[in-house]
C-alpha cells in the first residue's frame, strides 16, 4: 500500500517538473506570468492578476458583508465557473540541461534518404538529391549546435513545379522518414496581423501541436508552407495588400529564426488559450509553390536575351519547351512578385518537373503505395485477381496528361473506370480475375472477366 502511495507522489512530482501551471485569469503559464497562487479546485491565479484582483476589491465601496445580505445574489462557486470555461492546456518545460535530442550517428546519409524517396517518388531526381542534402546538412546543424565558433547558416528551401508534380508528397514523404514533427500550412489564407484570416504565427503553432506541444521537439521540426506563390506582391491594384507584400514581410522573422508566442491548441491568440514561446531558429521551412505565369516571365527575359540578325533565336523557340522552369533565376522570382528580402532567406531554389507519359505509367505501378497496388488489395479481399494490360496503363497516363492537373488526375480517371466493375463483382463469387485493357479505357470494350475454373471472356 505504501509503495503504491510513493508511486503516486512520485508521479504527481514528475508532472509538475515537466508541465507548467497556467494562470486561471490570463492563461499565461508559470515561466511568463511568475508565481503561482494555488486556489481550491486546481485554479491557479497569478500574482499579478490576484493583486488587481484586491485592487478592484479596494476601490470598490461596496463592501463583502452588503454583498452577501443582497437579495438574488448567491456566492459564486469556483467549481461552476471552472466548469464553464475550457479545460487548461498544459505546456511542457523547456528542460535547461536537456542534451541534445538528436544523435548525429543517427541521422541517415544523403544517399539513403534519397534511396527511401525512391521508393515512393518516382522521378525527380535532381529535387530528390536537392532535398536530401539540405535535410541532411540541416539536422547536422541541430545536432552539433554551438560546438565551435563556425556557425552554420540554416538551408530554408523554396520548390518551384507544376501542378501535380510531387511537391507535397516529396515533403510528406520525407517527414514520415526521418520521423520528425512536420506541419503542413497553406499560405493563401495568411493575412496581415488584425485582418480575418490565419495569423503568420499560426504555421508555427501547427508544428507545436505535430508535436504534441512538446516545445523542444516543435523547434527541430520541418515547417511547409504550401501555395507559397500566392502571396506575391499584387501588381496595378489601389487597394491594401493584406495576403501579398505584407504576409512576406511578416514571414521573414520566422524564416531568419526568432522567438514567436504561439497559443497552445489553437490557431488564433485569444484569452482563453495559454502561449509559449518557440525558437524558430532550428525549425526547416521548405516553401513550394507552382508559379503559374513564371513560364512566361523566363521566356520574355530569355527572347530579350536573344541576338539580333541571321542567327537570331526565333521568338517561339521556348514555347515547347517542357524544362523551362529550369532556367529560372532569383531575378524572374523577383519579377513574380517576391520580395528580395524574402527570396534572400530561401538560399536553396530548386524546381520540379512536369510529368511525363512514362512517368505517369511509373506512378501508376511502381511506387510502394502506388495507386494500382491498392485496387489490387481492395479485390484481392474479395478473392479476386485485378490485372493490368501495359495499354491500359498507357491510355490512362495520356487522359491524365490532357486534363494538366498532374499526377492527381490519375486517381481521377481510376475511379471512374473502376466504378462498375467494383459494384458488380462482390455481386458474382464466382467472378476469379479481371484484366483492364485499353479498349475499355477508351470506352471501345469491355474488360476481360474469367471465372474460377472457366477460360477467360470478354465483359
């Protein structure tokens, strides 16, 4: 009995060495608002806000006793109004003499990164390698610290592609690889302090509920702030710019590395949410964005570029070309409408490709959660055998290809060829295996069907 009562004095002193206690009034947490004073029903009022609490008393010159002889007036109960607000988030400490949470031994080379990529990013290669050392170089740079008096620069990305190319997914991917807390922030609904719509801190307190709100492991994190592009700088307009120039300029302290308040739990600062300060020093932003029109600023930069005479470029020379997001320089994303400051914070600028045909048909089989292998599954609990004809597989790649969304049309155009077939064969038990051709691709046929036991024919 008594070992059981040790367990659990033990367990209440390891929860106040680890969380801080929040004040009832202004939900600041103890390292912000001082000492706590503890009252019944585990409220905890700061001192400063007990002290206007007697100072409101005093000036008052109704006194306690006529209080309570005024007919209707009951005596409030703490434990009604602790009900009638929310429960306190608890924060955790920053521990002082913590050690480093990253071994360096175990943060995994460029190449392996990059051969894990591999498994589920088909192409791309040149952005695989891009991403893999920056990410490697950059948790090295967590993991040493202040080691020396060489301090290394932090490597905040920006990804340039097409729709559909990947830049989500390659950042998901790498995040669930090296296991690491990774928040996932659009840009477009970031607007200036004051005006409706998502603070600029509130990718960062994304990234603290990732990670559990455990501080520490929050300021090690990956931040990626999607649609980047959509907070250029707005060009011939009179109105105020609330989600352009001044959501870039108010990213810059976070991108540099700075202490931002973030509230607990919650995207927007209000009185009813406790904050806590996180470093954004050692936290990775890799930004991605698809640029539309940027093709057409290379181009017109490219053509004044060209000479003048016999051997002149022709004018149209780059308007087929499928790599000229390549040829991107900071000067065009200057011209897009990013601010110099802002493009001078992402040192590493690298571009995605557009998908291909052969790419298309790639991801369409080849990658350990690829889009096939999961029919195949739902099928195969069915006892079914679901193949593919490599036509098929290529009629599909070209109807994606004409829709220009990129790799999300495939799904797109699976769905709706294996609409029927998914209704009717839990129909048929006796129904052994289906093969997709491209005549039903292209509505020309029906897919083959064989039933257990019986020659193939055609549905």
């Amino acid at each position: 009995m008594s070992d059981e009562k040790n367990h659990d004095v033990d367990s209440i002193k390891k929860e106040k060495e680890e969380f801080e206690d929040i004040c009832f009034v202004c939900r600041r947490p103890e390292s912000k608002a001082g000492r706590m004073v503890h009252l019944p029903n585990d409220i905890n009022i700061c001192q400063e806000c007990m002290q206007k609490v007697f100072d409101s008393v005093g000036q008052s010159n109704m006194n306690y006793q006529d209080l309570m002889n005024m007919p209707n007036i009951s005596m409030i109960n703490l434990n009604d109004l602790r009900n009638s607000i929310p429960q306190r988030q608890k924060v955790k400490k920053k521990k002082e003499d913590a050690k480093q949470a990253l071994d360096l031994k175990a943060i995994p080379a460029p190449h392996k990164i990059k051969a894990k990529l591999d498994e589920y990013v088909i192409g791309q290669e040149y952005a695989k390698k891009v991403i893999s050392v920056a990410v490697y170089n950059h948790y090295k740079r967590v993991a040493t610290g202040t080691m020396d008096d060489i301090e290394i620069e932090k490597s905040n990305m920006l990804m340039i592609g097409p729709t559909g190319s990947g830049k989500t997914y390659l950042v998901k991917t790498l995040a669930r690889l090296l296991d690491v807390p990774l928040a996932i922030a659009d840009a477009t609904s970031l607007t200036e302090a004051g005006y409706i719509g998502d603070d600029i801190e509130s990718v960062v307190s994304k990234l603290l509920a990732a990670a559990g709100n455990d501080v520490e492991k929050a300021e090690q994190g990956i931040i990626f702030i999607d649609e980047i592009d959509k907070i250029a700088k707005k060009k011939n307009t009179n109105q105020r710019d609330v989600s352009g120039e001044s959501v870039q300029q108010g990213m810059l302290k976070l991108l540099e590395g700075a202490d931002v308040e973030v509230p607990v739990g919650a995207n927007s600062k209000n009185a009813m949410v406790p904050l806590t300060t996180v470093n954004t020093r050692n936290i990775l932003f890799i930004c991605g964005g698809a640029f539309p029109g940027l093709e057409d600023i290379i181009k017109e930069r490219l053509n004044k570029q060209a000479s003048i005479g016999f051997r002149a470029d022709l004018k149209d020379k780059y308007d087929n070309d499928p790599d000229i997001l390549e040829k991107v320089t900071l000067e065009d994303i200057r011209n897009f409408g990013m601010i110099p400051e802002f493009i001078g914070r992402l040192p590493i600028v690298f571009t995605l490709k557009g998908l291909t045909k052969d790419m298309l048909v790639q991801i369409l089989k080849e990658p350990k959660n690829a889009i096939l292998k999961q029919y195949q599954k739902l099928l195969a609990l069915d006892e079914v055998q679901l193949c593919f004809e490599e036509g098929a597989l290529e009629a599909i790649a070209e109807k994606a290809l004409e829709k220009k969304t990129g790799a999300r049309a495939l799904r797109a155009i699976i769905e709706e060829f294996m609409l029927d077939i998914m209704y009717e064969i839990p129909k048929d038990d006796s129904i052994g295996k289906v093969t997709i051709t491209r005549e039903y691709i292209e509505h020309k046929g029906g897919p083959v069907i064989e039933m257990r036991g019986v020659p193939a024919l055609e549905g």
